[in-house]
C-alpha cells in the first residue's frame, strides 16, 4: 500500500498505520484534500473497499497531534497501554523514511511525538507490566500439540517469538511468502488441508470470507481458535458444540479488563498530560522548519553585515583615518545593523 501511495495518492508525503485493528494516514495537506484520499483508496482497491461513515474519523491540526499521541501511548487500543503500537507507529514512520515518501514538517513532528509519547508513557506509569494482545493469548493458552497461526503482521510476530520459547510448533500461513524466527509461511490456500495438525488456531489477517468454517473440523477433540480480525473472520455459531471454542478479541478485552482497572488512573494522567504540553510541543515542531528558514537567512544578513562593515573600515584606513576612531566605528555599526535585523526577526515570529 505504502508503495502505491508514493506512486499514485498525490500526497508529498505521509505515514501510513495500518494494524489489526485501525488503519491511519497521516499527511500534511489543505483539509479540502484529504478527500482525495478516500478516492486513492477506492481506486488502489479497484473500488472494492467499502469505506463506512460511522467507520472513518478525520482529525486535524492539534487535534491530530493529540490522536497520534493517545495511539502511540496506548491509551486508545483496545488494550489499554499496549505496547505493541508504539513499535508499529515507529515501523510505519521508519517504511516513509525508506520509500522516500517523507517531507521535513512530518519527519519533525513524528520525531516529536515519539520523544513526548515515550515521556507520557513513563511518567504515567503505562510502561510498567505491559499487556499486549501478544501476552493475553499466549496466557489463555495452556497447552497444545502445535498452533495454526493466519497472517504474518506484528502481532503474529510477538506470538512467534513467546511460542517458541515455549517450544510449541508453529504452522504459519500468510497471503504472501515471509519468514519470522525461521518459521516459512505457507499460502493461505493450504490452510484446510493441514488443519489437523493443530489444535489451536489464531487468526490475525482480515479476509472477507472466513478462512476456518465449522464443517473444516473433525470433532473428536478439543479445538481453540483466537479469532484477533476485525472484523470478525469466525461468523458462525459454536454455542452447540462442546469441542469448537471460539474468542474473539473484544472478549480478550473483557477477560482482561479487571487486570487493567490499575491503569485507569495512568489513562488519565496521560490523557491530561497530553492536553496540558502537546499543544506547545505541536506548534513549536511544527514552526520548526521555519524557524530554522528564518535562522539561516539571518546568519546571512549578518555576515553580509559584517562584510560590509570590515570593506568600509579598511576604505576608512586607506583614507587615513585613525586606527582607534575607525575600530569604534567599525563595532558601533556592526551593533546598530545587527540589533535591527535581529529585533525584525523577532517581531516577525511574535506576529506568527
């Protein structure tokens, strides 16, 4: 996607996030073209995507400052300060960097908010124990022969790495060929004939046709399947069997809720630590570029300045003008140029 961005959006730059469960693009544009990016995706997914009004959410300015603080922190994941975002937000702003698809003004407030999300993080205490959707499902799993996992995202990443430690054998099936922790994917087509080889299934990829249908099993024994997609992947009714147990992601966050009650207190402590700095925070990085503009036409000014003045002082000298008089000149004029454009700098950034 962030490839076709580059190629096709129009946008000089952005970061896009795309997670298990939200999908953001940042940008620095005129608010009236961020429509253009609802016709960029309609058009990169040969109008197949269907873009929802009660799905879609349009922040901008220091509102969008605020949002991407709240996402990097945690604070506004289905589980409250997981980690696992922050390390996404900072994927995704490493992949613009890499596919060029960057300006200064974006690369300048995403560097600032990574600084301030991590000071949020750990002055609030939403750092200590971390929960993620990684540790839940690792926790609710007590044993099994070997483990079915759909889709090679971050997530799928986090639960390689803590299945392998506790050496579980893991099948990996992916849209399109990966390798993590020397575990090679297979295509997603040849997920039912190696269903029985697990007992547990974790499904971590959109698809809009389930990839697991009830009929798939053979009901001689116990069958977990940790349904993370959003939406939902596992559409059909298990209530009837006593083999097939299917939970979903919202009913992870509910079975996790009563550990995260502690953290309710870090939420608001970050929610109006946020409000309270990001607003100065925001526009000084935002103005950055132009202070830095301004600081480099300045410099140039006063070396003109200075230029000026030594060529005078020495046409002072050849005249026979007096060493000492001619020094005093030199830094009175020096001081008086200097003072002015500097006041004039000055005044220009307490207008803006």
């Amino acid at each position: 996607m962030l490839t076709i961005l580059v190629t096709k959006s129009g946008f000089p730059g952005g970061i896009f996030l795309s997670t298990c469960n939200r999908t953001e693009f940042y940008t620095v544009c005129n608010r009236a073209e961020i429509k253009y990016f609802d016709k960029f995706l309609l058009s990169s997914t040969n109008n197949k995507f269907k873009i929802r009004k009660n799905d879609q959410y349009l922040f901008s300015g220091i509102d969008a400052f605020n949002h991407l603080l709240e996402v990097m922190t945690g604070i506004d994941s289905m589980i409250v300060g997981e980690p696992d975002i922050f390390g996404q937000v900072k994927k995704s702003f490493s992949n613009s960097i890499r596919f060029s698809f960057m300006t200064d003004e974006i690369e300048s407030i995403f560097r600032g908010a990574i600084k301030l999300s991590k000071k949020v993080r750990t002055d609030t205490k939403l750092s200590e124990n971390p929960i993620s959707i990684a540790s839940v499902v690792d926790s609710e799993i007590d044993t099994s022969k070997a483990i079915t996992l759909i889709g090679g995202g971050d997530v799928s990443r986090a639960l390689i790495t803590r299945f392998n430690k506790r050496k579980i054998k893991v099948n990996l099936f992916n849209r399109s060929s990966i390798k993590i922790d020397n575990i090679q994917s297979q295509p997603l087509s040849k997920i039912k004939s190696n269903i029985h080889k697990s007992d547990t299934f974790v499904i971590a990829a959109y698809s809009e046709k389930p990839f697991l249908v009830a009929a798939d099993f053979n009901e001689t024994s116990k069958i977990n399947i940790f349904d993370l997609a959003i939406p939902r992947n596992i559409n059909y009714d298990t209530s009837n069997s006593n083999l097939i147990s299917v939970i979903t992601l919202d009913q992870l966050s509910e079975k996790i809720s009563k550990n995260l009650e502690g953290r309710r207190g870090s939420v608001i402590q970050a929610q109006e630590m946020i409000k309270l700095i990001s607003q100065k925070e925001f526009y000084n990085l935002k103005n950055k570029k132009l202070l830095n503009s301004e600081q480099k036409k300045l410099r140039s000014i006063l070396e003109d300045i200075k230029v000026e003045a030594i060529n005078n002082a020495k046409n002072k000298l050849n005249n026979g003008q007096k060493i000492s008089e001619v020094m005093n000149e030199l830094a009175d004029e020096i001081k008086e140029k200097n003072a002015y454009h500097l006041s004039k700098t000055l005044s220009i950034r307490m207008k803006r």
